[in-house]
C-alpha cells in the first residue's frame, strides 16, 4: 500500500474541512454585514452545521460494515456539495443549509479519516500518524483567517471562498480512489445495544465526558474571539485575520511538537501536560488590555489545546479497537454535540457575559477535564 498517496490524500482532506470549519470565526463580522443580521447571531451558522454530527456514530458504523474509504468518499461528496451552496448563498438562510450539507461531510470524515489511518499503521507510530492529520489542521488554521482576509477584500463575495477547497475536495475523491479498502465487517450495525455495550467501559464514559469538556474551551473563545477584538479594540477584518493566523501558529507548533515527542513520552502524559498549557492560557484573555497580550496568550492556549488533542486523539483511538470505527464516530459526535449546545447558548452568554464569561465558562469545564485526564490509566486498553 502506497503510504505517500494514503497520507497524501488524507492530508489534503484534513486541510480543506479544517478551513472551511475555521471560516466563521474570523469572518464573523463580514458575515454578520454581508447578510444582515447581529454580531452574535453568527455562531447560529454553526448550529445545523454541528447538530448533523448527531449522526455521526450511523457513520460509524457503515464505516465498519462497509468500509472507511466508501464513507470518506460520500463524505467528499456532501463535503463538495455544500461548499457550492455555501459559496453561491444569497441569504443568510441558503447559507446555513449548505452548512448542513458540509457538517455531514466534516464530522463524518474527522472520524473516518483517523480509523482509516488507524488500519494501516501500528499504535506505536499512531501518534505520527495523528500529528500528520492534525499537521494539516494546524496549516489550514494558520493559513485560513489571512485566506478569507485577503479574498473578502479583492473579491468580496463568499464564492471565491468556497470555490477553491471545492475544486481541492474533487481533486482529493480522484486520489482516494486510488488507495485500498478498510477491512469490512459486516457483522457492524446500528443498534443500541453496542453503543450501551461501548459506554459501559468506564475509561469509554472518561474520554467521552472530557472531550466535550475540552471542547466548550475553544468553541466559546474563539467563535467570538474576532467580535471581541472587533468591537472593544477596533480591528479591520485583515487585522482580525492576520491575529487569528498569529494564534494559528501555536496550534502548528503545537502539533509539531507532540507529532515528535507524544509517542515518546506517552501520549496520555503528553496530553495532560498540553491541556495544562491550555489552560493557563485561557483565563487571563478577557481581562488583559492589549491586543498583543491577548493574542500572546491565545497563541499558548491553541498551542496546548492541538498539543493535547494531537495526543489524546492517537491515545483515544485504540480505547475500542475492535469497533474503531463506531467509537471514533461517538468522539466525534460528542465534538458536534458540543459544539450544537454553545451554539444555542452561546449567543445569550456572549450577549449577557460577554468574553469574560464565554472563556469562563470554558476555563471551568477545562479544569474539570484535567481532573478526568490525570485519574486515567496510561494504558490504551
């Protein structure tokens, strides 16, 4: 099996969800006047995009019956699709809908993308494997904000945003092509009792209830991160890009650096000292004065927060492996899950609290999942 066309592929599939996922941040003020609406209804683009990941364990498990690569394949598709919706939207609503179509491309390919790597390379090397993925995340997070920067003032419009990870998404179905199937497992299907049977494992409930608390930390900060800075410190929308690149980079050194040290120090251990780092990046943003500052720390917040998840994402996938697939599909649900509640609520914390109590929020579920994660065993299984 050609591993140069596989991590090829596979990166390139990575780089263009992680942009289009990384749009709305720093684009918020554009969308907010581009369609008309308020500042802090933005983050409601992401709801129907992240309630779809409620169907990700389905996902799941036609992943283990009928294979990664023809899931990852339709995902392509719909990935596509709603990129075309997206870029061509005339309101606000039509907009949302081609969302919709890319939510259920993104979240059943940020498992199915990690289960496919996962048949072919051994755990040892696993957390490589991971860093090559999130290598992508990471370029496309730094790239992403100054991208929309630059083609919201040339061309403003959305299509010459979405038209390029369009034409990147057909050339990557092209490539996938090329590369083998999953093993098949036709005994995999949906049914309750196999995800009652998977959630009975305690360390499985841990993993599941410290993700999504890691989550709130992020989704909070960094969907009004761009307003913030908009509204109390008047940035351009290229400033608020070339700030959200600047933050970026934490995230690329980040996964640089577990991509070299995880596998050696252990991937949990590596995890719990990233996440540790996120942490005391978090809590001071909304309180300091100065722009430079707060992107200081939010550049130490992405840098624990992809560091951490580099690892813990590697350590995760091997909790269930004889259903890698279902569970990684269950990870991500709980990513989508808890990006749909602070989807609902975070307009009202963000109105009522502002970032003071948005990044509260989830400086608080940051703390508790660190409890989690230093009361895990080491092992993987």
């Amino acid at each position: 099996m050609n591993q140069t066309l596989m991590f090829t592929t596979t990166f390139i599939i990575q780089f263009i969800i992680a942009m289009e996922m990384n749009f709305i941040g720093p684009l918020a003020p554009y969308l907010a006047d581009y369609f008309g609406i308020r500042d802090s209804q933005v983050i409601l683009f992401n709801l129907g995009y992240s309630a779809v990941g409620i169907l990700v364990p389905l996902f799941g498990v036609w992943a283990d019956r009928y294979g990664n690569k023809r899931l990852i394949s339709y995902s392509l598709l719909l990935f596509l699709a709603g990129s075309i919706v997206s870029g061509f939207a005339p309101t606000a609503i039509i907009f949302a809908i081609g969302r919709i179509l890319i939510g259920l491309g993104y979240f059943s390919l940020s498992g199915s993308l990690m289960s496919y790597i996962s048949e072919f390379i051994d755990y040892r090397n696993r957390g490589k494997a991971s860093g090559i993925l999130r290598t992508a995340f990471g370029v496309a997070l730094l790239g992403s904000p100054l991208y929309t920067a630059y083609m919201t003032s040339t061309f403003d419009n959305l299509i010459s945003i979405y038209l390029p990870i369009s034409i990147l998404a057909a050339i990557a179905y092209i490539l996938l092509r090329k590369l083998p199937e999953t093993e098949i497992l036709e005994s995999s299907q949906l049914n309750m009792d196999e995800f009652i049977a998977i959630l009975k494992h305690p360390r499985t409930v841990k993993v599941l209830l410290s993700l999504f608390l890691v989550i709130s930390a992020p989704v909070n900060m960094f969907n009004y991160l761009g307003l913030y800075l908009s509204s109390e410190f008047s940035l351009t929308q290229g400033q608020i890009g070339i700030s959200y690149s600047l933050i970026a980079a934490g995230t690329v050194l980040g996964i640089f650096v577990a991509t070299l040290f995880s596998d050696k120090i252990g991937k949990l251990t590596f995890s719990r000292i990233a996440f540790t780092i996120m942490v005391f990046g978090l809590f001071p943003i909304p309180y300091v004065g100065s722009v430079v500052l707060i992107i200081a720390l939010a550049f130490t917040f992405a840098f624990g927060l992809d560091g951490g998840w580099t690892a813990y994402q590697a350590f995760s996938s091997e909790i269930q492996p004889g259903k890698r697939g279902t569970f990684l599909a269950l990870y991500y649900t709980i990513n989508a899950a808890t990006v749909t509640i602070y989807s609902l609520i975070g307009p009202l914390l963000y109105d009522f609290g502002g970032m003071k109590l948005t990044t509260g929020v989830g400086f608080g579920s940051s703390l508790i999942a660190l409890i989690i994660l230093f009361r895990l065993s080491r092992s993987p299984a």
